[in-house]
C-alpha cells in the first residue's frame, strides 16, 4: 500500500478550495449586491482555513465541526439572498461546490453526521429556492457524491486502522506469549541440569552399591534431595550465601522449605543482594526446629518473610505445623 503524506492531501484540498473563492471573487458583478457574497467568502476561507490547519487530531474537534456546519447552511443563505433563480447565474453559484468540498473535508476528518446534515441542509435550500430540478444543474448531486465517498474513504480506514492496532495487540500477545514459552524452556532445561549435575555422582553411587548405603550416606541423600528441591522451588531465593547457611541449617537438624512465588523478581541485583543477605543471616541465627522462607505478592512493602518454628519441649515432635510454636517471625522489606 502507498502511502499519500499528510502535507500533499492539505495542499491539495487548500488549492481546491482557493479554487471556489476565485470563481466566487471573479463572480460578483453577477449579484444585485457583492456584499454579503464578500461575507460568504470571507466565512468561507475561515472555516476552510481551520478544517485543513495541519496541527491537531485527525478527527476534527466537535466545536469546529459546529463551526463548518453553521458556515455551510449560512453560505447559500448569503450568496442566493442577490441572485436570481430563474436566471442563468452561471460561476455566481460557487457556494454549492464550496459547501460540497468544506462537507467532504469534514467527512474526510470523522465528522460524517456533520458531513451528512450540510449537504441536506444544501439540498433542502437549493430546493426551496430554485426547485427540485436544480439539485442537478447546480451541483448539489455532486456534492452528495463527493461526501459519500468520503464518508465510505473515512470508514474502510477507520476499520483498517482498528483491524491493524488488533493485529498488532495480537502479535504482541503471541510474542510475549512465545517468550514466556522460551524462557520457560529454558529454564527448565536449566534446572534439569542443574539436577542432573548435582544428583547424578549420587545416583552412580547408589547404583554400584545396589542401594546398600550406609546411614551417612542416606543422610547426605536426603541432604542432596532438599538441594535439589531448593533449586526448583527457591529460585530467586538462592544465592551462595543462602545455599551454604541452609546447608549449615540442615545439618544442624533443621528442616528448612524455600518457597518462591515470584515476589521478588522485579527487584534489581542490588536490592536483591540485599533482601537475601537478610535470609542468610536469618537461617544462620536461627535455632528454630524449621524455617519457612516465602517470597510475599508484587507490589507488597515485603519482599520475603520468613518463620522460625519451634516444637514445644513438653510434647512429642508434632508434624503438623499448627502444633509448633514460632520462635521468630521476620518480616525483609523491598526497600
């Protein structure tokens, strides 16, 4: 599709215009008075002069197209008030081409109601004054066409330009719905291998000893199991730091669950450095029987909080974690 640039269709529809105020100038000795035919063009250029003034929106506001109407049912009111109908006026009748363009510039800008009800009212008035049969003679009928294929100009692009800006939203949508498909993919091939190094020397182990492991070597089982959980389910919750004092937590008895829930992914490196250096240190400190460290929702003042939980000394280790008792509740703000 090519292109016509804005400045050329004004240049053009102000030298189409400048057309009619020519023969409407070159015509005033046709009338019985030129004075209010002066008034008409001067109204005239006004309104045209505003309707192609190349700053502003494409559709033109209501207040000027309330204008460009009341100029366009006053011009032939003007200009007919010194003629005489039954006369050959010849170029004296510019008005009806002129109210033709100013209608099909209004069409052309999206104000087809107000395009519509200047050329009727034209109609309306050139009847009244010369008879039906003068709609022809005098122009209205082209008028009437003109503003018609503007009007159906002005909705095939209006339509077009909706049916762009949907297909545009669309490619975006599927864009950014194949990026979410990659980067899902590639991090979950991350994390397979990731998986894979940690646990496959396990793995090699436990198969050359047909899975007759010594308690030590369960235990660094279960140890290498909850490493791996992290990965999966910690995510932006694990740096070394954090992976080396839930290590330590660990093996200290503690039973340590890292959950995020992608709270903290729209914080930069340093705040992040920040917010998990406070973890580190929290699950360090800690001498809590289990420690739960959870991302809080976007745009909460908490990036993570996390629970220390404490079995009660006069009870039988409970596993249900409404049965323990908190020993500290830390609350790391994003900022």
């Amino acid at each position: 599709m090519i292109a016509v640039p804005r400045w050329l269709l004004l240049v053009l529809g102000a030298l189409f215009s400048a057309y009619h105020v020519v023969l409407g100038t070159y015509s005033l000795g046709t009338p019985a008075s030129p004075w209010p035919t002066v008034v008409a063009l001067l109204l005239y250029s006004i309104a045209t002069v505003a309707s192609l003034w190349p700053v502003g929106p494409a559709r033109m506001p209501d207040w000027l197209a309330a204008f460009v109407l009341a100029v366009s049912i006053v011009l032939p009111l003007l200009v007919t008030s010194q003629l005489d109908p039954a006369r050959d006026n010849g170029y004296a009748t510019w008005y009806v081409a002129a109210v033709g363009t100013l209608m099909t510039i209004a069409a052309a800008r999206r104000q087809l109601a107000v395009a519509w009800a200047g050329v009727i009212a034209l109609g309306v008035q050139t009847v009244i004054w010369a008879g039906p049969l003068s709609l022809g003679t005098l122009g209205v009928v082209g008028s009437v066409v003109w503003v018609g294929i503007a009007h159906m100009l002005s909705s095939a692009l209006t339509t077009a330009a909706r049916e762009t800006r949907r297909y545009a939203h669309a490619e975006r949508e599927a864009a950014a719905w194949q990026a979410a498909q990659d980067a899902h993919l590639f991090e979950g091939r991350l994390r397979l291998s990731q998986t894979n190094r940690m646990a496959a020397p396990m793995l090699r182990r436990i198969a050359d000893r047909d899975g007759a492991l010594t308690e030590a070597q369960r235990r660094e089982c279960r140890m290498l199991e909850a490493a791996i959980r992290d990965e999966i389910r910690g995510r932006m919750l694990l740096t070394d730091a954090v992976r080396a004092e839930v290590q330590r937590a660990r093996e200290r008895g503690i039973v340590v669950t890292l959950l995020d829930e992608g709270g903290i992914d729209d914080l930069d490196e340093a705040a992040r450095d920040r917010v998990l250096s406070q973890l580190a240190d929290a699950v360090s400190r800690s001498r809590a029987h289990r420690i739960i460290a959870r991302t809080a929702a976007q745009g909460a003042e908490v990036a993570v909080t996390v629970v220390g939980l404490r079995e009660p000394d006069d009870e039988s280790p409970a596993d249900d974690t409404d049965d323990l008792e908190v020993e500290f509740w830390l609350e790391i703000p994003r900022e």
